[in-house]
C-alpha cells in the first residue's frame, strides 16, 4: 500500500539528518500525524459520500427506467384495446415521468 504524501513528509522529517530539521520532540510527531491523517479520512469520506450519491442516482435512473416501460406497455394495451382515454392518460404519465 502506498503511504500518504503528507505522512511520507512527515516521517521524512522526523528522519532528517540534521537534528534542527527534525522534529524536537515526540509529540510534535503525533499531532502532525494526526493531522494528516485526518484529512486523508477527510478526504475519503468526502469520496465515499459521492460514490453513495452516484449510486443512489444510478439507482433512481433505473427505477424512472422500469416504471416508464410499465406505463408504455399499459398505454400500448389501453390503445390497442381501443380504450383511448386511458392510453391518453398513460402517456401523459409517461411525458410527465420523462420531462
């Protein structure tokens, strides 16, 4: 797996040769992790919410999908049954389903 760029920062730092450049001390280490790991977590969620949402989506397109193809078969049925008024009121459900 690979690591988070902000976390291989931050352990490149605490890995520096010169010890100005490291972190002074452990706790420093800690909350900078946190940190980052934070809005990696962040940025998963943030992720994972629109993943949900595009499923959702796709979910209510293919539910819209079968109910327009129910309704076209029933108006195709009214009217073949010469029950014009209610292949009339079908494909009105139909245009307003498909607007």
């Amino acid at each position: 797996p690979s690591i988070p760029p902000a976390v291989e920062a931050i352990l490149l730092k605490a890995l520096a040769k010169e010890r100005e450049k490291r972190y002074q001390r452990a706790g420093d280490i800690v909350l900078a992790l946190e940190e980052a790991l934070g809005e990696e977590a962040e940025d998963m969620e943030q992720a994972e919410a629109r993943a949900r949402e595009e499923r959702a989506k796709a979910e209510a397109e293919r539910e819209k999908q079968e109910r327009l193809s129910i309704l076209y078969a029933e108006a195709g049925k009214a009217y073949e049954a010469g029950q014009w008024q209610d292949a009339i009121d079908t494909f009105e459900q139909v245009l307003a389903l498909d607007a």
